[in-house]
C-alpha cells in the first residue's frame, strides 16, 4: 500500500556523486567549492544580533496576514536606500521565499494552471511548483558570447516562450540577477518581455534575492508598469537564512493589486507563519547590512580575480564572471559528461563541485562553484580543476 501522493513518484536515490561524495568528504583532503551557507563562512554583528532579541519582546501577540505595519515600514526604508520607492501596504511577510512562491501559486492558480520559468536555473522552483499541483513549463535562456571573452549574456528564446504561452498561462517567472548564471535581463529583452505580458495579460513573478549583490547597482526597474511580484528575503540580503523572513511586494494596476491583497490575504491568515520577534527585531538586523556584505562582495571580488589569475592561461576551461549573485560557471573542453568529470574530480582530487546538469545546463560540460568559498580553499580548489584538466588531456 502506498500512502504518499503520486507528486512523490521520483526516484530518491544517491545519484553516483552524491554516493562518491559521502566517503571523500572525510578525507583531509576534501574541498568544498560548492558551500554557500554563509553562517558558517563569516562573522557577523553577533552581539548586535543577539542583543535585538534578547531586548525585543515578543508581546503581545497581534498578528497580521500582511505583517507587522512596524516591519513592513522598515522594508520601505531599505527600498528607499536604493532609490526604489516600495508602498507599505503592497507587502506580505512570510518565512521565506520558498513559502512566499507557495502563498502565490495558492492564490494565482487553479489546478490546471500553468507558470512559465527559465532554464537552466535553480531546481528548487520544480519542486514546490510540483508540491502545489502546479504545471511548470521551462523557456529556455541561451547563452551569447559578449565583448569580454569571460562574460556570457544569457538571452530570452522567445519563440519557445510565446509557442508555451496557452490559456492555462498564468504568470512568467525571472530570476533577477539569475541563479546560477549571475546574468541580468539586456534592456532589449526586458522589453521585448514586457510587450509580451502586457499582450497576454500575464503576471511577472521576481525572484530578486540576490538584488544586493549585483556588479551594476544603479540599474533601474524596467517592469515598475507591469503586473508584477517581487520575491526578496533575508537569507541573501543579510546572509541570515536561520532568521526565515523574506517578503511578496505587489506592483500594478489597481484592479490587480485589490484582487491579489484579497486572495493573498486569506492565504496569509490562514497560515500566519512569520515570526513575531524576527518581524520586531528587522529594524535593528536591516543595521547589520553594510557590514555583512562588504564581507560578502570582498569575498566575490576577490575569489573572482583568483580564477582569473589561474585559469587565464587554461586552453580548455572557459570561466565566466557573473553580472550578479555568487556562483561562478565553468565551461570545461572536455569529452566527459559533466556528472563523470565531477565525480572523477571528487575521486582523484578529493574536490566537489556541481556538475551542471543539475541546473539543467546542457550541450557541453558546465560546473557551476560558489564565490563565497573561502579564499584559499577557492584557490586550491581552481588550482586542482586546473591540473585535473591538464592532466585528463
């Protein structure tokens, strides 16, 4: 008899990496290029941190399907730091942005709808749009080769997006900048996007957590008239996944915004998951911003020039800086898969990195490593892909 629902029906077995990976990584010589919970790779404002709880009652109890007024101001004034200017009554607090995805597919979306994301990118989005009963549809980003030999634009394919667009299409997702490529949308594109959406009728789904971490900070919202929602959340932007806040801001028209506030509504009182004390304490962990990501973009900064400076000379690796975020890909000119060179790298040089197949890169052996990475485990680890290519010839 099986009791679990058939969204279940996927194979959950160790694929051959994983299997490799749960004995190498107790030798000393292990190396992790793929860690990126940033917990365990900085220090943080602790005292401040602890302090903001320690003296933040969380009484009383007087909870609200959008979230605390006093914390919602206070997202309004982050926003206003970077001259966006946010409508305190256009968000809705949840416990991440994995809930915040879930709270809009419960509220956009019947059981025949359908929602159009990009490939490659994260596989996370699979599975919670599997777990709502939701049909997702990939368009695909193609990679265009740009003026710096190590920057890549990844491109909109338009005809497969318009030919995927039917009357069950409810909304179009971005990633902004894109996990894992670290790409931006070209104005051109944005635009091209925009028409679309306007002529279909769709709504524009953000993911925007790595918006902090983007090369080009002064770039402007092309999509502020369209429909749109924006996904954001602490674990990026603070570097505190622990915390679980994260946030939906609704932008549009005002019949848009009336029917969203009043379905989101019900969905968010139906649940209430934020926290109060991380909703009272936000004002005083938004202080400890500055702090964290200088670390953080000190460490992108700098782990980026080290692959610059060790694989400058590589005849058969290819990198690619990101316009965003803190993953780094690698292009390898290789005749393995790049599941068989990720598991012969993690055998024969004791280093893990992702193979990219698993954010659905495809047509050459991609891998995508984590630019927070400590310093010297980041060169160590770039130095031995070096060698195991060379030596693989």
């Amino acid at each position: 008899m099986n009791y679990l629902s058939s969204k279940f029906n996927f194979d959950r077995s160790e694929n051959k990496l994983s299997q490799i990976l749960s004995y190498k990584k107790q030798n000393s010589q292990f190396l992790d290029l793929t860690v990126s919970n940033p917990t365990l790779l900085f220090d943080y404002e602790y005292e401040k941190i602890q302090n903001a709880f320690a003296t933040t009652s969380p009484f009383p109890y007087n909870p609200d399907p959008q979230g605390l007024i006093e914390t919602r101001l206070a997202l309004v004034n982050y926003y206003q730091t970077k001259s966006i200017n946010r409508n305190v009554e256009n968000f809705f607090l949840t416990t991440g942005t994995s809930e915040a995805m879930s709270f809009i597919l419960k509220t956009i979306c019947d059981s025949d709808s359908e929602i159009l994301v990009p490939t490659p990118g994260y596989p996370l989005y699979e599975f919670l749009f599997t777990l709502e009963n939701v049909t997702s549809k990939n368009y695909n980003l193609i990679p265009k080769e740009s003026e710096n030999p190590n920057k890549l634009t990844w491109e909109i394919d338009f005809e497969t997006l318009v030919k995927s667009i039917n009357k069950k299409t409810k909304a179009i997702v971005i990633v902004e900048p894109h996990n894992p490529t670290g790409s931006r949308l070209s104005f051109q594109d944005s635009k091209i996007l925009k028409n679309i959406l306007k002529e279909k009728n769709l709504i524009l789904i953000i993911d925007e957590v790595f918006s902090d971490y983007n090369s080009d900070e002064n770039l402007t919202d092309p999509f502020s008239e369209i429909n749109s929602i924006y996904l954001n959340g602490l674990s990026k932007m603070l570097a505190l996944p622990q915390m679980k806040l994260s946030w939906i801001y609704l932008n549009g028209d005002e019949e848009f915004l009336t029917q969203m506030k009043s379905g989101l509504e019900i969905v968010s009182d139906s649940y209430l998951s934020v926290n109060t004390p991380v909703q009272k304490c936000l004002p005083i962990l938004l202080e400890t911003k500055k702090s964290i990501q200088e670390k953080i973009k000190v460490r992108i900064l700098n782990n980026c020039q080290s692959v610059q400076n060790i694989l400058s000379s590589a005849k058969n690796i290819q990198y690619f800086l990101p316009d965003g975020g803190w993953y780094l890909l690698l292009k390898i000119n290789t005749t393995l898969e790049d599941e068989d060179f990720s598991c012969s790298l993690l055998e024969k040089f004791y280093t893990y990195v992702y193979p990219g197949y698993m954010f659905d890169l495809e047509n050459s052996c991609w891998l995508v490593i984590s630019l927070l990475t400590p310093e010297e485990i980041f060169k160590e680890g770039t130095n031995r892909i070096y060698n195991f290519v060379n030596e693989s010839k």
